[in-house]
C-alpha cells in the first residue's frame, strides 16, 4: 500500500508554515495516478498559502511497481555523499520485506523485482521514464559517460544531475539538473542509435558496466563517489 504520514513544511521565501502529508511508501500498481504525479512533477509538491512559493517536500521513501518489477529506495540529494551508508539501508529494507526472513510469498514477489537507490525527484522520474521507454538503466549510465567525453563544457559538479527527462522520435532527450531546486541548467539531445551502439558493443563498455551490475545504486556518479 501507499503510505502517508501528516508532516509540517516551512515555506523557504516567507517561513510560513503548513501542514502536508509526506509519503513514506508508493504502491504504483495500486495507485497509478502517483506514477503520474512523479513523471509529470506534481508529487510531494505543493504552494505556500501565504506567498504562493512552490515548495517539494525532500524525497524519502519506497516506491514499488510488482507489473513493472520495480523497487526503488528514495532518499534526498544530500544523501549521496554517503552512498554506502544508503546503499546498506536499501539493502537492509529490501532485505526484511523480500528476503529469507520474509513470508514464502514475500519472496517470491521479491524474486521478481530489480531493486534500487536513488537520491532525489529527478533521479526516481528518471528510472520510470527508463521502464517507460524499454530502455536498460545501466546501459543509460553508461551513455552518460559516453556523452561527458564528448560535450565540451558540461556543467557536472556536486550539485548538478545529468538526467533523462523525454524523448522525441529516434532522439532521447537530457537535461543537467539542479539538485536542489530542480531546474534546468541546460538541455541536449542525443540520437537513439548512440545508446544502442553501446547496448551492442558489450566487449568495450564491459569494465564499466561491471562496476554497476549487480548494485542498488545504478549511476555514473558511483564511479565519481565510490
């Protein structure tokens, strides 16, 4: 099930106050309209009563989609300075809802989806618009970096995201992301065909593709904070 718990949000701009519900848990197969919400940006967002300030509340919780074989652990931006520590929590939570400890039927579920970890809103839309697309996410990394050694000047530093944000006919569609506030530093564009030369080109990639095989954490930036 999704779960929500009465939580208060103080507007950044004006200190106003307001109570919210803050999510905990997302059931997609049971609620789809809040994969909706976390594709289109509305989920966890809300408008100051006073000022009007658009506020999102941080992101820390589980999402999980059983049809789509989807488990993911949220946590905020800030927590990717210590991705071991994240990384042993969602192995932790996954373990004791899915694991050997778990009820027969449990682990059966659990033996059907792919579990993740991400830090931020930017990062959950990203892996839904991964399922979305039939795209594999770590092929999808490993494209990233291909496009890091061929676009002069990207704005990469601690606390900018290269993201996944659409796609339009045979080209897929980027953004370098704010982590904190989620806007747009600058937008590219990059042929479909660039993804499927490295999906096909398993012996050049295979070094770093065995880097992310296997972990919850499933991003470029493991290479950079590991």
């Amino acid at each position: 099930m999704s779960l929500f718990y009465t939580a208060t949000a103080k507007c950044f701009k004006c200190s106003t106050e307001t109570e919210v519900q803050l999510a905990a848990s997302v059931n997609a197969g049971r609620r789809p309209d809040l994969r909706e919400a976390i594709l289109d940006g509305s989920f966890q967002a809300t408008n100051c009563p006073i000022c009007g300030t658009r506020m999102r509340l941080p992101a820390h919780l589980t999402y999980t989609d059983q049809r789509r074989g989807q488990w993911i652990l949220v946590d905020s931006p800030d927590a990717l300075a210590n991705v071991a520590a994240g990384e042993a929590e969602a192995h932790r939570v996954f373990g004791e809802l899915y694991g050997a400890g778990a009820p027969d039927a449990a682990q059966e579920m659990g033996r059907e989806l792919h579990p993740r970890l991400v830090f931020g809103w930017p990062a959950l839309r990203e892996k839904l618009l991964c399922d979305e697309y039939g795209l594999d996410d770590i092929t999808l990394e490993l494209l990233k970096i291909a496009i890091l050694r061929n676009v002069a000047n990207s704005p990469l530093s601690d606390t900018t995201e290269l993201r996944l944000v659409g796609r339009e006919e045979d080209t897929l569609k980027f953004a370098w992301i704010d982590s904190d506030s989620e806007a747009e530093i600058a937008a590219l564009e990059v042929p479909r065909s660039a993804y499927d030369d490295i999906a096909a080109d398993s012996a050049a990639w295979a070094a770093l593709r065995g880097q992310l095989e296997g972990q919850f954490f499933v991003d470029f930036k493991r290479l950079l904070v590991s």
